[in-house]
C-alpha cells in the first residue's frame, strides 16, 4: 500500500493512505538513502509503501519514494549528519509586510534563494494590506513588480479583513504548503482565517514540545478541508540550512540564472569581472538594484545568521 507519512515520533510514522486512513508505520532494520547522511530516514512527506504487520493494526515501511525536494537542518551533535525536516513540499508562502513589522528586501531575496536552492516554489504574500497609506501601497506595488518581473507569485492579502483569501486557498488546494516570514506578519492570523481549527491544533503541539525534555522536533502535516495539507514544524526557526557555495549563489537568482550564458567569463561572480551580462542588465535597469545588493551581501557571507520564523 502506498501512503504519505504525516507525523513521525522518530521511531513510528503516521502514514495517510489515498483514502484516507492513517495507519501507524514503522521501519524494519535500516534505510540507506543514496547521497544523504541523516539521523531520520523517513520523514514528513514522505511517499512510501508499506505492508501490514501480521495479526495487527500497524504497518511496516519498505519502500521511499524518490524525494522532489526537502529542507534539513544539520545535527547539533554529529557534525555531518543532517535531520531532514520534511520532503515533497509543493511550496513555500513568505508573509511580507512593508510596515509592523518591515520586511526588507535583503531577506526576502535570501528567503528566495534559499527556495530555489530547495528547489521549492515560492510565493510571495503582501499582508495587512488594509493598513497601507497611499504611499505604502505604492512601495508594495514597486515591490510586486519587482517580483513579478523575474516570475514570483504574489498576492496581496489582509487576514484579518479577509481579504483574498478564497484566492490563497485556490492555490493551496490539493497542494503541500509551508508558510513562514517575520514574527508578527500574521502567519498565526492568516491560518486562522483559513483554517481555524488547524490553528488550535497546533498551539496545542507547540506547548506539548515546550515542556517536553526533548529538543528535537519533528514537523507535522495537517490535512485542510480544502484538501492539500500545511506543515508545521514547530520549534524550528530555520528555513534548513543551506551553504552556498559562492559560485552558485548567482544560479538561485532566475534572473541572473538566466543571462550567466552572456558573461564572457563562465566563472563570473557578476561584481568586478569584464564584460559581465548581470552588471550590464543592472546599468540597464534590467535588474533591480536591491536584488543585485542582496546577491552581493549572500556573496559575502552575511547570511550566516540567517532565520526564517514559522507560523506558530
Ligand atoms: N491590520 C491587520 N493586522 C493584522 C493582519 N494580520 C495580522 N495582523 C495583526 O498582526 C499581529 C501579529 O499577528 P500574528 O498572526 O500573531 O503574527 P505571527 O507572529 O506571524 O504569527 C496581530 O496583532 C494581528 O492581529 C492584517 O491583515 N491586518
Ligand atoms: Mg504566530
Ligand atoms: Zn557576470
């Protein structure tokens, strides 16, 4: 049988099947995943197939589907070893406010970054947008255009006026869906305006994890009325971790990504090299400015405390 692991303890899984029945799993003996040190082999997201056990209610896993993308957090302790926090994520939601709090594009663009080097879409949500002056909706506009011009999703919102929300459920139907952004851009209100009982759910598995001993945590997949499903990964800060190497950084940038072939250097890293096609496009105006700005602070390394706050 075939299911999707929805929760895992670490030692047992909760896998969904297509009709929807969750079963408790476990794994016989050990995965070996080609290419990936890890401490879970299995984690939430997961498309696996499973037999029942004999005389019993449970089921083991023998099989993991190939993963499309996932987002790992490395080990405190063993040093090269990662914990994958989850796999087979549809996409990625950044909460953006331009004011209370502001969201500067410097972290916008290394939330970006880091989802293409996930290889998770990422969409773009301009919140509060009931609170904006004239002056602040045109910022936002800028902004839009912007992300827009180089292929990201964005749509404006207001949770607590509901506004555009039948949009966002539109494309999150059917869909496995993270959020995350700043605290208090109203991740907590937006789920809330979506899916009200989700949000007690998971006020009530955050609490649980903060009396527990434990400081690993595991993410949980919430299935929505709608269909599709949220993660949740609660007590995890970051969006993983990812160590650019300097010379990709440029490719998680579509827009550079796609004039690189123009650089007379195939090794350019677009800041003093001649005849460089990205430094060219931004003299054009072709490239905004703060994109360029950002992709020089991800060059220089000034991403190193780089965190993405979740939606608890
Ligand atoms: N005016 C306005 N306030 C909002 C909106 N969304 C959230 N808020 C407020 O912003 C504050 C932070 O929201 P919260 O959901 O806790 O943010 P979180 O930290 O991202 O979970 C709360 O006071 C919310 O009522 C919105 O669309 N418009
Ligand atoms: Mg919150
Ligand atoms: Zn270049």
């Amino acid at each position: 049988m075939e299911g999707v692991v929805t929760k895992s303890t670490g030692s047992w899984y909760m896998v969904k099947t297509k009709s929807g029945k969750s079963i408790d799993c476990r794994i016989r003996g050990k995965f070996r995943m080609s290419g990936i040190k890890s401490t879970n082999p299995v984690t939430v997201g997961d498309i696996v197939d499973f037999d029942m056990e004999q005389d019993s209610e449970n089921g083991i896993i023998m099989n993991i589907h190939n993963r499309k993308n996932y987002i790992i957090r490395k080990s405190v302790n063993l040093s090269k070893q990662t914990h994958i926090i989850a796999a087979n994520i549809d996409q990625v939601f950044l909460l953006v406010t331009i004011e209370n709090p502001p969201t500067f594009t410097s972290f916008i663009d290394r939330f970006l970054a880091t989802a293409e080097a996930y290889s998770i879409p990422a969409v773009l949500i301009f919140n509060k947008i009931d609170l904006y002056s004239k002056e602040l909706l045109a910022k936002k506009q800028a902004l839009e255009k912007v992300y827009r011009n180089i292929g990201y999703e964005c749509l404006d919102i207001s949770a607590t006026e509901k506004i555009n929300i039948d949009k966002l459920k539109i494309i999150m139907e059917d869909k496995v869906s993270m959020f995350s952004g700043h605290s208090g851009v109203g991740k907590s209100t937006l789920i809330n305006a979506i899916y009200p009982e989700l949000n007690l759910k998971t006020t009530e598995i955050s609490t649980q994890h903060k009396q527990g001993q434990h400081t690993t945590t595991f993410a949980e997949m919430f299935s929505l009325p709608f269909g599709g499903y949220i993660i949740d990964t609660p007590g995890i800060k970051g969006f993983g971790v990812v160590d650019f190497q300097k010379e990709e950084i440029g490719d998680f940038f579509p827009e550079f990504f796609a004039l690189k072939q123009h650089c007379k250097f195939n090794n350019c890293l677009h800041v003093n090299e001649p005849h460089c096609a990205i430094k060219d496009a931004l003299k054009k105006g072709e490239i905004a400015e703060s994109r360029y700005i950002s992709y020089l602070q991800l060059l220089e390394g000034e991403h190193e405390n780089y965190r993405v706050d979740y939606y608890q």
